[in-house]
C-alpha cells in the first residue's frame, strides 16, 4: 500500500482525546510563556544583576511559594482524578496530566506550576461536562463536590437550581431550559413537579451530551494537528471545526519539495481520506513519474507513526481502503491553489515543551 488511504474514526471513549486536548492547550500556552518570559529576561537582565543580592532573597522566598504551589494544584488533580474514576476512565487524566520535572530550580517549577493550574482549568470543564452528559451523574451527587463553583456563580438551591447546577460551567443556558425551570419552580403540584422534573433532567443531560459531542469534535482537530507536528510534519492550519463540517487541511516535512499529503474529512467527521498531491506551476507537464511513486511510499511508511500517535490520544482511525503506488495518478493541484510552507519551517512540537513532555507508547 502506498497510494490513498481511507479512514473512519472508530468510536472510543471521550476522556482520552478530551484530556489529550488539555495537556497540547496547557504546553502551548506554557510555549508562549516561555517566549514572553525570555523576551522580559533579555529585557531586564542588566537591572537583575545590579541587584542580585536583592533578587538571591527573594528568589528563595518564590521558590518556597512556588513549591507550595504545586502541591495545591496536585492535590486538585488528585480530586479531579477521582471524577475521572467515577466516570470509568481513572487512567485518562493521569496519562494526559503534566509532569513534574526532575529539577527543583526555580524556572523549571514555575512552568510546571503554570502548566498544571492551566491544564486542571480545562480538564475540569471537560470532566463536569462529560459528567453531566452521563446517564449516572443524577445517581453521584458527590461528583458535584469535587468540583468547587465559585460563589458568583452558584446556582440558587431551588429544584430546578440543583439540576441546572450539572451544567452552570457551560454558561448561559437556553430560553426552553430557563422557562422549564422556571415553570418547575412555580409549580405547587407534587405530580406535575414530578413530571417536570424528568423532563428538566432529560432535556439538561441531551444539552451535555451536544456540547460533549461538540468538545471531542474539536479535540479530535487539536490532537490531529499536534500529532503531525510533534512527528516532524509542517501543518496548515487545521480549524476546530474540521470534524464537524468536514474540509481539507494540508501537510508535509520541509524535505518533500513539491509533495505533499491533503486531508479530506467527511462532514460529520466520520470519513477521512488521505491522499499525496503534487504542487505545479503554470505550464508545467503533468505526466506521472518516479518521483510519484517514491512519494507514495513514503507517505505509506510514515502513516503507521501517524495512526500510532493518534491512538495514544485518543483518536482511532480504521482503515477502510488502500491503493496500491499508481492505482491512481498523484493528483497535480495548482501551486497557488495550495498553502505555502516554508523549505525551513518546523512546527511546534509540545514534546519539546518541558515539562509537559511524554514519550508515545
């Protein structure tokens, strides 16, 4: 096999690419941080020195602080992995969760520190609303307790607060939950409150499982991006909303010249189809040649990697087809048709990103 490739996404469990998700958005803002950080060093560097001593004193004060930190936000994922537990997955956020660095200088710590608070951010809201998405979240009302909300937005203790409180982390609900709840309120019949109950929990568990649905869709995008990335692939700008409409998003490494592998996704994001292509310029000559066929089996040497990492976070693709080097002609796409990747240009990989590093199995 070397030619195109089809694929369906296998369906899987949320917890793992939503959490997968968290940890790539928790390094790249730990990436850009870092950036800032070291622009301010450059920046600051001779006012730092002339008073060093004075920086020494504090230095050791943050470092204490600092550790106090990480102990704090261990201890939240410690709860939060308890949720994840409850929920069938206790492996996910530990697998997806940063990792604390060897070292104890203080730069390294800051950076763990940040990346813990960001990624336990996130995590939380996929959690709660994978949770409240669940046929069982009615049953565990102790999984409430695990997630603190603060008190501007606490829900007022009325029947319909306490069922409306599973989803208060999505923000505003819909004019038909509110007026429900409303009527539910102000109803004085235990029948009818009854049957107004069911049908609030019925209507807030669908509203958690579309936006459920609509959270994995875009983590599916974000792994799929970062995956290429982190395997070498410089990669167009791949929008979260590819897995719901479906599109096409480009890749390729530096060394490839004019090839390069298109992505089609079926809207719906059920479907996805893999193909080499061959940039040409105006007037160029479009017979096939050997150099086709060298980049087709290429491509069919790396995809496996591709598939590999994918799984490690989450996203299962089943192959559905094959063709074999020369079944179809590589399709030639004009040049300027295409998204232009510089000879050089390497993409952020967050597995250079300390201290959110992790080996694929």
């Amino acid at each position: 096999m070397s030619g195109p490739i089809t694929v369906i996404l296998s369906p899987g469990q949320a917890l793992p690419v939503l959490l997968a998700a968290s940890a790539i958005r928790a390094a790249r803002a730990m990436h850009q941080a870092q950036i800032r950080a070291n622009e301010l060093q450059a920046v600051h560097e001779q006012g730092r020195l002339a008073n060093s001593q004075l920086q020494a004193g504090a230095h050791g004060q943050g470092l204490a602080a600092l550790q106090k930190q990480a102990d704090a936000a261990e201890e939240r994922l410690t709860r939060l992995a308890e949720l994840s537990q409850r929920m069938g997955d206790g492996q996910a956020l530990q697998l997806a969760r940063p990792v604390r660095p060897e070292g104890s200088d203080y730069h390294s710590l800051a950076s763990y520190v940040r990346a813990m608070e960001a990624f336990a951010v996130d995590a939380q809201n996929l959690l709660m609303t994978a949770w409240a998405g669940s046929s069982g979240g009615d049953g565990d009302p102790g999984a409430l307790a695990l997630w603190a909300v603060p008190a501007s937005d606490a829900v007022e203790p009325t029947a319909s607060g306490r069922l409306l409180q599973r989803i208060a982390h999505l923000g505003s609900v819909s004019e038909e939950l509110r007026a429900l709840a409303t009527e539910l309120d102000s109803t004085l019949d235990g029948t009818r409150a009854e049957l107004l109950t069911s049908e609030l929990r019925r209507r807030i568990q669908l509203y958690a499982e579309q936006a459920l649905h609509e959270e994995v869709q875009k983590a599916q995008a974000l792994v799929v991006e970062q995956s290429l990335q982190d395997l070498g692939y410089q990669v167009e700008e791949i929008e979260s909303t590819l897995f719901v409409e479906g599109g096409v998003a480009h890749f390729r490494k530096s060394h490839w010249g004019d090839y390069m592998v298109r992505m089609r996704v079926a809207e719906g994001g059920r479907s996805v189809n893999f193909n080499v292509l061959r940039a040409m310029d105006a007037g160029q000559a479009e017979e096939p040649s050997v150099q086709d066929h060298l980049a087709e089996d290429r491509w069919c040497a790396e995809f496996p990697a591709l598939l590999k990492a994918l799984a490690a976070r989450g996203v299962h693709l089943e192959v559905t087809r094959r063709l074999e080097a020369g079944e179809l002609p590589v399709q030639r796409v004009a040049r300027d048709r295409l998204p232009r990747f510089a000879e050089s240009e390497a993409g952020i990989s967050v597995s250079t990103v300390q201290p959110l590093a992790r080996p694929l199995p």
